[in-house]
C-alpha cells in the first residue's frame, strides 16, 4: 500500500490490520501511526515524517522497517519482529540507549543502522540473550 508524499499528518481512517505486501507511509508529515496496519508481510517504510515515536506501527513485519528521518526520541510503540534490517538513521534526539533498549524487545533478523556503531549494535543483537558478553560489548 502507498500512501507516501500525500501530505498526511495523520494515517487514514480506513486501513486494513493486515497487509500483505509494503506499507509505505513516507515524504508526509505524520506525528503518528496511529491507524495503521498491525501486520505487514514485506516491509514498512514511514522515513521522512515528524514521528517522534513509533507507537502505532506494526507488530510485525516481515521485512525492512525503514523509520530515518523523522524526530524520534525513543523507539517505544516499534514493531516486536522485523524480518529485514531496521533502519533508523537521521533522527538526531534518538539516544543510543534508546537503540539498545529496542534491541531487547524486538527480534531483528536482519542488521540495525544508525548514526551509531553500527557493528556494535549488529554484535549487540547477534549476543541479545548472554546478557555478560553485552555488557562486556558496551563497555569495551
């Protein structure tokens, strides 16, 4: 579904819970995903927004997850499973650890990209569940 470069500050009213291919939601000025799908079975793309949150989005998606560019200071709301790589560069009040904490609650396939190390997060990812070797990773 596209919805990109439609000039929405807010998702349509009318969107199915389940999509099957992309959603793509880009180039607007939406505050919110509110509204939008729960699952998408390829990928999610909502860059260049004013989202300075991810409440809204899909629980799962079964690609890419594609959120840079926008205002975000946390990661809160973000998807549980990304079937790709998690995109998240060019949001410049997005801390570090906000990434990290994401890490945790989310099962992320594929690589994360940020303005970030992005090795460390991919090795931060990769050990998620021996808790030890990543500390020993941050504190390096």
């Amino acid at each position: 579904m596209n919805l990109s470069k439609k000039e929405l500050r807010k998702l349509p009213k009318d969107i199915p819970t389940i999509i099957k291919g992309y959603f793509d939601c880009s180039y607007n000025q939406l505050v919110t995903l509110e509204g939008g799908p729960e699952k998408v079975g390829r990928s999610f793309y909502c860059y260049n927004n004013q989202l300075t949150t991810l409440e809204g989005s899909p629980k799962k998606v079964g690609g890419g997850f594609n959120c840079q560019k926008n205002q975000l200071v946390t990661l809160k709301g973000g998807p549980e499973k990304v079937g790709g790589d998690f995109y998240c560069y060019n949001n410049p009040n997005l801390p570090l650890l906000e990434i990290i904490k994401f890490i945790f609650r989310c099962d992320i396939e594929e690589s994360i990209y940020s303005d970030y190390d992005d090795d460390l997060l991919n090795e931060i990812n990769e050990n998620k569940d021996d808790k030890h070797k990543v500390i020993g990773l941050i504190f390096k």
